[in-house]
C-alpha cells in the first residue's frame, strides 16, 4: 500500500510541474512544446483518478475498522458492510493501479500507425477487415482522436484487402500496442445457402508513428515512382499520375498511396509509413539483441499469433492471452472495446511484473 501512495503522490506532483510548464508563456513559442506537455499531463489523468478514488477507499477502510471497534451494534454493522464492500473494491483498484505504474515503454506517448489487411478466407475476409477497422475507428473517436486514412484497397463488395490509417491522440500506441496479431472470425457469411460457419482471418499490425527524429532517412536511399492510382469505379483520382510508391533501396520496403488526388499529399503520406515501419523494424531488432525472451512473452502481438476470436453465432469474443470471454460481440465491434482491451493489458502487465520477479529471485539466488 505504501508504495502506491508514493508512486501516486509522485504522479501528483510529476501534474503540478507539468501543469506550470504549460503556464509558462516561453513554451507556446516552441514548436510542439505544447502538444508534448499536454501529452505527459493527459497520460498521468488516469493515474491520479484511480490514485485518488483508492486514497479515499483506504481512508474509508481505516474509518470502518475504527467503526468496528464502537460499542454501538448499529455502528458495528455499518462498518462490516462498509469492509465487505472495501474488500473488493480495494483490490480492484490496486489491479488497475499495477497496470497503469507498469513501466512505460518509451513509444507509448506516440501516435499510432494501422495497418489491416484481409487473411485467408477471400471475400469474406475482406469484409470482416473493414469491420474491425470500424470498430478500432469508433472507439477512437469516442476518446476523441483523430483517424486519418493513409492508404486503402477496398474489394467491390465493401470490403478491404487492406487500409493504413494513423490514429492521433494521447497515449494512443500504449492503448492499441496490443492488438497486433491474427484475428480470427467465425460466421455465416451473406452468400452462404446451407447456413454453415466459415472462419476467416485478419491481420493486424500497429506501429508507433515515427517522428523526423526518430529514424534518418537519406533522399539517395529513396526511389520514387509516381502513377495514375487505380480502384473500383472509375474515380476521377485515376486520371492524373497522383498515385506514389516509395522503395527504401537499402531495406527492399515499398510502400505506395494513392488515396489523395495530391502527389505532394500521397508522396507525404508514404513517408509517414515508410518512417513507421522502417522504425519498427530497427524497435524489433534492438528488441530482439536485448533479450531473446521477449518474443516468447504472452501476447507479444507476433503477426504469427492468433490474439482473439469473434464468434457471431455465439454473440462472443475471446482474447486467447488475456483469456477473457465476453458475450458482447455487437457492443465491441460497435467500439466498446474498454473491457477487452483492459483485460488484456491486466493480463500483460501481470506476467511482465511475474518476469521481473522472477528474475529478482535469480539475481538473489546467484
């Protein structure tokens, strides 16, 4: 308990100086100062709120065990409903306070890259992919962040074979660093005559959305092509050479946009993917130099894994590493995805401080 309330009184008082910061007249003259201070402020909110609702159940839990003691048996009573309720109300905090005292990966500040694509399962995979790139739209947008759309290639049935979006807001590769994986879908799909389920796969990849500072990216080691984009339907984005795709010549990655009538537009667009990915890339190999475990970790997010499940018959959803099941199918495509996504980074946060632990007791046993 004490620990908490240090670390909580340390978050109060990290607020208080950032809080100065932007005050201070001398940081609107900065480029980005602003926007960076409001991020580290916006992302200890939820701290100090959960740390404040557990200093007042601790407060409450000293005043009912004081209560218990009265000689009064109406007092005596009051106070154990008050300690049946503190019991688990109390844990309960101390679990989200673990989760959100975790130690913070340094992208996690960062805006997010997506990129989906449609699995196996053809046409039906395309649709489900635009299906989840709704929900991961609507729940932002409940948060107040802004998506925009990179690059898409939509199917003629509504669906995509693939969509790039950034998603701009605080915290927002903390919140969605998880999802990236194999999602799984089971359902009748509209052109099946015998009723029968079929199961279909999309992938998921979230990047952190890389700054100019983040990777240094040579114009010699660039080639740029420009092309009439192409699509469904004939679009008037077709007849000019708007279209871009940009080859990293030292890495082999290609990345091409066409969805803004502007090459200028399409060419900035791909430089912001081709930054992302080129940053995760060197990410997973620092990652991968630094400790050989980390991709054995449950829910590291590896393309290869198969994360969740969406069962339309069932009305259910079930994350296999956080293993949770929730019977709100509709509600979580619909955007509600709190639930879920707490639970899964409840279950990652817990094995991380098993790790650290653990490791603890072998540096004490050497």
């Amino acid at each position: 308990m004490a620990d908490f309330l240090e670390r909580i009184a340390e978050a109060e008082a990290r607020s208080r100086d950032l809080e100065m910061q932007l005050s201070d007249p001398a940081v609107g003259k900065e480029q980005g100062a602003i926007e960076k201070l409001g991020k580290r402020l916006g992302s200890l909110r939820p701290l100090i709120e959960v740390g404040a609702r557990y200093k007042a159940a601790m407060g409450e839990l000293d005043d009912a065990k004081v209560m218990l003691e009265d000689d009064d048996p109406d007092m005596q009573e009051l106070a154990r409903d008050d300690l049946a309720r503190l019991e688990v109300l109390v844990p309960e905090l101390e679990t989200e306070l673990r989760v959100l005292l975790t130690p913070k990966d340094p992208n996690d500040e960062k805006n997010a890259i997506f990129e989906i694509r449609a699995g196996t399962g053809g046409d039906e995979a395309a649709l489900f992919a635009a299906v989840l790139f709704r929900m991961y739209t609507r729940y932002a947008e409940d948060l107040g962040w802004r998506i925009d759309v990179l690059s898409s290639s939509e199917t003629d049935g509504g669906g995509f074979k693939e969509v790039i979006a950034s998603i701009t807001g605080t915290d927002v590769f903390s919140r969605f660093k998880y999802e990236k994986g194999v999602h799984r879908v089971q359902r009748v799909p509209s052109t099946e005559s015998q009723g029968r389920i079929h199961t279909s796969t999309v992938t998921v990849a979230v990047m952190p959305e890389a700054e100019d500072v983040d990777i240094d990216i040579k114009n010699e080691e660039l080639r740029i092509d420009v092309m009439r984009a192409g699509g469904p339907g004939g679009q008037s984005v077709n007849t000019t050479d708007s279209a871009v795709r940009i080859t990293h010549l030292p890495s082999g990655l290609v990345v091409q946009c066409q969805d803004e009538k502007s090459q200028h537009k399409n060419k900035a667009k791909a430089m912001t993917v081709l930054r992302s990915r080129l940053y995760e890339q060197e990410q997973d190999r620092l990652n991968a130099a630094r400790s050989s475990e980390r991709r054995a970790q449950v829910g590291t997010g590896e393309r290869s894994e198969k994360i969740r499940t969406y069962n339309f018959p069932q009305t259910r959803v079930t994350d296999h590493r956080a293993g949770v099941t929730l019977h709100k199918l509709d509600q979580v495509l619909a955007g509600e995805m709190g639930e879920l996504l707490d639970a899964v980074h409840a279950q990652i946060a817990a094995a991380k401080e098993g790790e650290l632990e653990a490791g603890a007791g072998l540096g004490a046993s050497s």
